[in-house]
C-alpha cells in the first residue's frame, strides 16, 4: 500500500540529519518524512488513508 493521500496525493519529503561536531553541525544523513496518514470513513461508507489537513477539511465541511 503506497503511502500516499488519497486525496491530495502527499507523499514523503526528503530530509537531512545534522550532527554537531566541533561546534559546526554537519549533514550526516538524508531520511524521508512521511505525512501523517489516517484511516478516515469517508460520508459514502468508504475507508481510505488521508492526511490530517486533509481530514480536518472534510471534517469541517461535514459537520457545518
């Protein structure tokens, strides 16, 4: 399962790890940051995997 919105389509961000050595901080590693996925029933019944921004949108445009 691709970590992915189904939405908005957000997927990772590179990165970088700094380490401090001798007072100057170096870029040791790149990583990826992953978005902040949630299952989410959608109004039709359906699960599917969103972002938070994005189920705060819809929760909001639901409940008003």
């Amino acid at each position: 399962m691709p970590r992915t919105c189904g939405i908005c389509g957000k997927t990772y961000q590179k990165a970088k790890r700094y380490r401090k050595i001798r007072s100057v901080f170096n870029p040791v590693a790149r990583h990826r940051q992953h978005p902040n996925l949630q299952w989410f029933k959608m109004p039709d019944g359906k699960r599917m995997l969103i972002c938070t921004s994005c189920r705060k949108r819809l929760v909001k445009d639901i409940s008003s």
